[in-house]
C-alpha cells in the first residue's frame, strides 16, 4: 500500500502542474479532473474509502460539472475549442490508467491502508451526527446561502441583459424615426450602434 | 509506518496546495484562478484526511466533509460571478477588472 500512495501522490503532483501550467482552458480542466481522482485515491490507500467515493462524486462529478457549465455558457470555445485534438488525450489518459491499476490492484489483492485501521463510513456518519451535529446544521445554511447568492448574482445579469436588448429596441425605433434624434438616447451605446447601421442602410 | 503516513500526507499536502497557490498569483484567467482555489482547498482537506487517518480517528473525514460543502459553495458563486464578469467586462481576465464602483 506504500507504494500505491507513492505512485497516486506523483500523479497528483504531476497533473496539478499541468492545471497551472496549461493555456488552453479545456485542458486545465482535464487535468484538473485527473488531479482528484489521484487525490481520491491517496484517500483510499490512508484508509478513508467514504471520502475517496465522495472527492469522486463531489468534486469530479458536481463541481467540475459546474466548471463545465460554465466554460459552455461564458462560450470561451472562441479562443480555445471544444473540440479537443486527439493528442490532448495522452496526457490525462495516462495519468488515469496509472490511478486504475492502482485502484483495480488495491481492490484485487485486500491490501491494508498505511495507517493501521480503516475507519469507514460508519464512523464517519456516527462522528457526523454525534458531535458534529452543529456543522452539519451550519453547512446547510452555508450551501443554502449560497444557492440564493449565486441565483440573485445570475437574475441581475439576465435583468440587464433584458434591459440593455430593450434599449436597443428602443434605440433602433427612435433611429428609425428620426435618425438625427438618435444621439440623444439615453445610456445604450448599442442602441446608437444600431441606430448608425440604420442610417446607414437608409443612404 | 503510520507516522510515515502522517508526514508524508502532510508534504503532498503543502505541494499541492503550493502549487495550487503559485498559480492563483500567475494565472489571469477567471476560472483557472477558481479551478486553483479548488486546488487548495482539495490540499487543505487531505491534510485533514490524513491527520484523522493518523490517529484512526473520524473527525479528520468529518472536516473534509465541511471542507466540500464550502467549496461547493464557493464554486457556485464564483462561476455566478465570472458569467456577471464576462457579461459587464466583456473579458475573463482577472486583471480588467482593476477599478471598483457600485
């Protein structure tokens, strides 16, 4: 099991260099994947299989889904496209089956974790709901507040994006009006963009 | 053997969340510098796993517990906060956004 943390910890140390190091985005994030899978398995090999399985589903899955969503939303593909080249894949590929050997040895052989016993989930939950009950009340509240802080933050940016296309409208039937007037609009620098592309189909 | 596990749980530790930190002060783009802080605070919760694995204990897992609930948050926000940068900034980079007003 000894070596199983070694080799887990190099491939940690080796992909979360190539998050920092990477200029293409898409790739940062791979190796991100990559780094804590390595992560979850240190885990498992220092005797916590409960947190190894939840860095897997927590981080690897929800978090870098929302990592995901993001890089789709914000339409970052300009600069760096989403459809990666096959040789992207070599790096993260190789760092992962190094992890999967490890993990499907680790499994195979009945292995004994580095730090003498495993504790498991069921010490985990008892400690969690025993004396730690309290953190488990205030996480709550943490992850509640947080879910209303990140929608209020999204609807105001969708609340002036709402008001700057209605200016625009307004700014495109001024200028079809009278497309002298249409300096004096008010705030929407858009809205007199539009409105010069209007005068200028008109010449 | 166990004390081993504890030191050099500790050092991977202090290397990822070093690195990690390296690059939240290089790094100019948005979500790098987020995807570093995840770094970090992933670093910080293996030096608790490692600490309770140490004294087979489970109050080291518990605090990583608390550990990926804050991130998550954390992580809900900030990226709220990048679509709100790139839509007023009309940029990622971290720099642009060097003035402060209401």
């Amino acid at each position: 099991m000894t070596a199983l943390f070694y080799i887990a910890a190099v491939v940690a140390v080796l992909s979360t260099l190539m998050v920092v190091t990477r200029t293409n985005l898409v790739h940062a994030l791979l190796y991100l994947v990559v780094s804590l899978f390595a992560v979850a398995v240190v885990f498992y090999t220092l005797g916590a299989p409960f947190v190894a399985a939840l860095e897997v589903i927590v981080y690897a899955g929800a978090i870098m889904m929302l990592f995901l969503f993001a890089v789709m939303l914000l339409n970052v593909g300009a600069d760096s496209p989403l459809r990666i080249p096959s040789w992207a894949w070599v790096g993260p590929g190789i760092l992962v089956a190094v992890l999967l050997a490890e993990v499907v040895y680790g499994i195979t052989r009945q292995t004994q974790p580095l730090a003498g016993a495993e504790v498991g989930p069921a010490a985990v939950s008892e400690a969690l709901y025993g004396p730690y009950v309290l953190g488990v009340e205030l996480a709550s509240m943490l992850l509640l507040a947080a879910l209303i802080g990140a929608r209020h933050v999204a609807a105001r940016a969708r609340d002036e994006e709402e008001a700057r296309e209605a200016a625009t409208h307004r700014g495109a039937a001024a200028g079809e009006a009278s497309p002298e007037r249409d300096a004096g609009v008010p705030g929407a620098a858009r809205g007199s963009e539009t409105g010069v592309t209007g005068q200028g189909g008109e010449a | 053997m166990a004390d081993v596990s504890l030191d050099h749980g500790l050092v991977l530790a202090a290397i990822l969340f070093a690195i990690g930190f390296a690059g939240l002060l290089t790094r100019r783009n948005l979500i790098v510098v987020l995807a570093c802080i995840e770094i970090m605070l992933n670093a910080a919760g293996l030096a608790f796993v490692a600490a309770g694995a140490r004294w087979g204990q489970a109050d080291g897992q518990v605090m990583f517990l608390f550990v990926l609930a804050m991130a998550a948050a954390e992580v809900a926000v900030g990226l709220a906060i990048a679509i709100r940068f790139r839509q007023s900034l009309k940029s990622l980079d971290v720099d642009d956004a060097d003035e402060m007003k209401g």
